[in-house]
C-alpha cells in the first residue's frame, strides 16, 4: 500500500514532533467539523436516523471537547518529566521523555460513526504520529463526509482516510503499524490482537460485554428507571455502555417494572416507532438478530417491530433463561432483560457467568453495597445512580479488562497511549565510585546490599 510507505517517509521528516505542527492541526480540524456539524448529523440521520441531539451531545460536541482538551493541555504533557533519582546512578538526573510512536491505525465501528473514529485519531495527532482511518462501510454516508473533512484538512501523508470493508481491513492490517486502535466486537478483537501480533505492534481494543445493572432496595426507584431507559435508549441500545441486563432486588421488582414503563412512555410515547428522539437498528441483519431473541420470551413491555425500518422499540423481558441466546452475549439493541434476586450471592451468579464487562452499574443508597460490588466485580468502569455517564469525564480513562477490551483512552490518557515514554539519566562526572567495575575485590555481602541503592 502506497499510502503506508507515504506516511512511513512523512513521519521520518520530524514535522510531527513539532507542537506548532500539531496544535495546527487540531484547530484545522476543528473548524472543519464545526463548520460541518450540520452535515455531519445529517450523513449519520441518513445511516441510521439517529436523532440529531443525540449526534451533536454523542458525536460532534464529543469530539471538540477532546480536540479543545487536546489544546489546552498539549504543551504541558509534552514536555519532559524530571523523576527522583537514587543512590546507584549518583550523581544524575532523570527524565522521562514523550516521544511519538509513529504510523497509526484506526478501525472503527458503525455505532458512533463520527466519534469513534475521530476521538482516537485527535489523540494520535496530538500526540505527534500520523494516522490511517478505516471508517464502517455499514454507515457509508457518515464514513464519506468523515474522509471529505480529513481530505480537506490534512495531507494525505498525516492523517488519510481509507474505504472499504473487511478486504480493505485485512490489507491494512497485513502492515507494520506502531500502534492499532479498535473499537468493535471482542470476535474481532482476537482478529485483531492476533494480527497485531505478528509485528509486535501494541494495541488498543475498545470491545464490549454484558453490562450488568444492578437496582437495590434502597434505590431510588423513579430515578433509577428514568436513568436506565435514558443509557439503554441511547442510540436505541447500540452502545457498549448501555445497560445489557436489570437485575433488581424482589422487593421493589415490580415497582421498578412500572417506573420503567412510565419512563419509556413518558419519553418515546405510547407508538416508539412514531417518536423522532429513537434511532433505527443499522441494518437488516442485525435488526433480524435481535428481532429473533424476542422468540418465547415473556415480554412485559414493548416488543414493538418494524421490518420495513428496521425497528424495535424497547422492550422489557421477564426473568429469560441464563441458556437462551439473549443471555448468551451482548444484546448491543433496545432489548432489557430484567431478573430479581433476594440476596447478593444471588448476583455474584449471574454475574461472574461472563467474562469482564466494559461496564458495570448500581443504583443504591448502601455505601457498603456500592463498594462491594466496586470491589467484588471486574469491569471496565461505571456509574453509581446513573449509566454511561462516566464516559462523559475526559479525566477518567475509558476501556475495557480482559475480553472487554486492552487499553484505555480519553484525555490525557489518549495522549500517554499514542506516545512513547523515554527514560533518560543524564550522568553526572564528578564521581565514578567502583563499586561496579572488575575485578571485583569487594565480598559477596557488599552485593547482597545493594538492592538499598536502586
């Protein structure tokens, strides 16, 4: 691929090394996606009608707050850090040094078109590399306004943008790459890592999982459904975020059933599918997917369909069996599986069936509740009383653990992650004691002590 040796010599002139270079850049693209913001909803609406509120707060206001933290803090992250030195290398100093990885490559997937491939890319310029985006080919008008922006911003030896689908991804991944960012299933993940792997080249994966939400007694229940329809009506429960399954203690089950109801009325309407503030499933295969896990459940609210627009309004299912599909991966869809228990082992066993989640939520007033469950529970991150908010926080790191995901960006944490940390000594020359040096004329209890000089 042409394009791959392009940026390979691009990178080799050191112009991304300068700050200048790079604070030139984010403000460039800024004003691009300012200057498209109304387009930019619009491609996304056409993909998959996802509201125009939701593209603004989820999408491109998301983007600028990362380019405008970016900016901000972009000269103070660069410059070299100077660390405590000790007693082996006497006299020194010591820093650690941030330096550009070199050649980035973003695969990114369908469900936040604009911000997922955007978000990482902001981190990577900032932090000085050059970048290759592959945007899904399942949203092709979001993808084809993302390359006329970065067409029109950047030169093609930065920051490029590639079309195409899983021959395109394949090509791109058979090259040597200094970092690869991927946000998608863990299927793909483990393609991937594998494919990564082959080069030594580090990766981000940015995956999923069964989110559990977790409603205690002592919750606050009308709060707590209105916050849970919010997080899993979001982009019509395509979120990694979104919470994948309720469950709810026995004593406020049925109260928590009827808020949640009143909530979904009160925001989306007695007819979901008349309501403009839902998206629409992207595509056909995947609403049949989740149109099939509605099969012998026992539905308490919704299960709405529209086949000719591949809709399904949010349903609630009642206590579905551990072993039928819907509980068998992620639902990533407006589908809320709700199951009661009676004391916490009761959610220990359902939890810890799956593997790591990207997130995990409760709503409680206990405090020891909240940080048992804190404690107890491997997930990515989460919210105490509310959902997805935590992504919101560029000061929080966003990722996974274990099969949710490697790595973690946003923020500062996106700048570390595209960059390299440098370990310098710079040593001073006035005294060279020899303890180091042969012949060794010191007993061996003199090197049984050193352990107190590092």
């Amino acid at each position: 691929m042409e394009l791959h040796k392009q940026q390979q010599a691009f990178f080799s002139t050191q112009k991304t090394r300068n700050l200048s270079f790079r604070r030139d850049a984010l403000k460039r693209l800024r004003n691009a996606i300012i200057e498209q913001e109304d387009a930019i909803a619009d491609a996304i609406y056409a993909d998959f009608k996802k509201p125009r509120f939701e593209t603004f707060v989820a999408e491109t206001q998301f983007v600028l707050a990362e380019i405008n933290t970016m900016l901000k803090n972009l000269e103070f992250w660069a410059q070299s850090e100077r660390v405590s030195g000790n007693l082996a290398n006497f006299p020194s100093r010591n820093y650690i040094y941030r330096e550009p990885l070199g050649q980035v490559l973003i695969i990114a997937p369908w469900n936040y078109p604009f911000q997922l491939t955007l978000t990482p890319m902001v981190g990577a310029i900032a932090a000085g590399n050059t970048v290759v985006a592959k945007p899904s080919e399942l949203t092709p008008n979001t993808a084809a306004i993302v390359e006329k922006i970065i067409g029109k911003v950047f030169v093609a030896e930065h920051v490029a943008v590639v079309q195409g689908g899983v021959e395109t991804s394949q090509e791109l991944l058979s090259k040597r790459w200094d970092h690869i960012f991927f946000t998608g299933s863990p299927r793909i993940g483990k393609i991937i890592y594998e494919s990564a792997a082959k080069h030594l080249t580090p990766v981000t994966l940015e995956l999923g999982g069964k989110n559990p939400c977790i409603v205690d007694e002592t919750a606050n229940i009308s709060l707590a459904a209105k916050r849970i329809i919010w997080g899993k009506a979001l982009n019509l429960g395509q979120t990694c975020l979104a919470p994948d399954y309720l469950l709810v203690h026995h004593t406020v089950k049925d109260k928590l059933v009827q808020k949640l109801k009143d909530k979904i009325v009160e925001a989306y309407g007695e007819k979901q599918s008349q309501s403009a503030d839902l998206a629409r499933i992207i595509n056909e295969r995947h609403y049949n997917r989740l149109k099939s896990l509605l099969d012998d459940q026992r539905i308490l609210y919704g299960g709405e369909t529209v086949d000719e627009d591949n809709f399904i309004g949010l349903t609630l299912v009642d206590e579905p069996d551990l072993n039928n599909p819907l509980m068998q991966g992620e639902i990533f869809g407006p589908i809320l599986p709700i199951f009661s228990y009676e004391k916490e082992p009761d959610i220990d066993a359902i939890v810890k069936r799956y593997e790591k989640p990207l997130a995990a939520y409760i709503f409680s007033n206990k405090r020891d509740s909240q940080k048992k469950f804190i404690a107890q529970h491997g997930f990515g991150g989460g919210v105490i009383n509310d959902t997805v908010i935590h992504i919101a926080n560029k000061n929080l790191p966003f990722g996974g653990v274990g099969h949710s995901g490697v790595g973690a960006y946003h923020g500062k944490t996106s700048f570390d992650v595209f960059s390299h940390k440098k370990a310098i000594v710079k040593r001073g020359r006035w005294i060279d004691p020899p303890l180091r040096y042969a012949p060794y004329k010191l007993p061996e209890k003199i090197a049984k002590w050193v352990k107190h000089l590092f």
